[in-house]
C-alpha cells in the first residue's frame, strides 16, 4: 500500500520554467518529507527536506511548500534547466521509527532546451 | 570520501536461481539499508542491518535475506528468483542505526530475471 501518492508521472517543461511536483500522505505521524533527486544509472540522492513545523523551505531554485492541514507538499523548480531532467522522488519518513523512507512512485521530469 | 558501492552493476538470472548483491558503504557508516526500485512500485523498503544484526525488515517474503559483516559490508541474498524479483535493487548508508533522514545511496545492482 503506497502511503505517499506522487503526482504527475511524468512532467515536460520548457528551459526557464518551472517544474511543479505534488505529493499527499495520509499518516500524520510522519514527520519528516525530503525530495530524492535521481539521475539514470545513479541512486536517488537527497535533494531537499522539511518538516512539518514549517510551510516553507527553499535551497536555490528549489522550494518545498508544505501544508500540514491538507497532508500534501510540493517541489518546485524555479528557472528549470535541463541539467535538472532526472526523476524526483519525495517520500516520508515517522522518525518514531525512523529506518524505512516511504517514497512516491517517481515524476520524471523532462526540462527541453 | 569514496562513497556507496555496489556491485555487481549487473546481473543476469534465470527463474528459480538465487542471487547475491553486494554493498560496501561509506567508510565509518555501519547501517545498511536495502530498498528494492521498480517502475511499478517504486522505492521499497527491504531491511536494515547495523552491527551485523537485522534490526528492521519490510514487507517482502522470506526469499529475501542479507547479511552484515564486522566491518560494516552487507551482503542481500534472493533465493528462488521469481520474474517479478526484475529490479534495481539500491543500498543505502548512514552513519547511525534508524536514521532515515540520512541516507546516501549506491547506484544500485540491476537485477533480470529471465
């Protein structure tokens, strides 16, 4: 059973632009929300994280909204380069148990020159 | 520092053999976590070792072990392959046991089962 629901599967944007990507949970004990950056034939890396005592954070072109009520974060690329194309996972994490990330399907993100 | 590595990058099997996948992590890391990455699925979480022992284990069947050696390697082992077990399977490192936020992964061992 997928706890964190990632949307859209896949996602083209134009150099420039910016790149939206969604995610909702149900369990309110997560808390803790980081963003996996995964280029092809690599593992994901950590991209950007946040937890819930904030509605914010933002590390460069990267930002995290986060709305506690509404059980959904989001990604957004500001200024989209291609370099960025890769897939991005979000995921969750109960720190009560701490060891198992519970991730998004994946949005693969196309940004075109 | 160097960082997780796995190997063999690739593998080719046939139903019913059985696979060993190998894991070294960051130098002074001692957990190692196993996920299993499918385009279906997605990222899954397999177990986790720390100090040689499996301190946590997801929901996959018990064809699915590992191992943790002294000197923090981990080893994952898949017995009687099942087409459905085709996946990339990545570890992960951390410095201490249970700590999600802190993972730095491999780039995984590509698994088909023919």
């Amino acid at each position: 059973q997928q706890q964190v629901k990632q949307s859209p599967q896949s996602l083209i944007v134009q150099k420039g632009g910016i790149s939206i990507i969604n995610c909702a949970y149900e369990n309110t004990a997560f808390d803790y929300f980081p963003w996996y950056q995964q280029f092809p034939g690599k593992g994901p890396a950590l991209l950007i994280a946040i937890r819930p005592d904030v509605s914010e954070k933002k590390e460069g072109r990267f930002t995290i909204s986060f709305n506690k009520s509404a059980k959904q974060f989001s990604l957004h690329i500001m200024d989209s380069q291609p370099g960025d194309s890769a897939t991005y996972f979000c995921a969750a994490l109960d720190q009560n148990s701490g060891y198992a990330l519970n991730f998004g399907k994946g949005t693969s993100l196309l940004v075109t020159p | 520092k160097a960082g997780v590595t796995q190997t063999p990058r690739y593998l080719i099997k046939t139903r019913g053999q059985q696979v060993t996948l190998s894991c070294s992590p960051i130098s002074g890391h001692r957990s190692v976590s196993w996920y299993q990455q499918t385009p279906g699925q997605g990222l899954q979480f397999l177990f986790e070792y720390f100090s040689e022992t499996q301190r946590n284990k997801g929901n996959f069947p018990g064809r699915f072990s590992g191992r943790q050696f002294s000197n923090s390697r981990s080893e994952m082992n898949v017995s009687t392959l099942e087409l459905g077990d085709s996946a990339l399977y990545l570890c992960a490192s951390s410095l201490i046991f249970g700590n999600g936020e802190k993972l730095f992964f491999g780039s995984g061992t590509q698994l088909s089962v023919l």
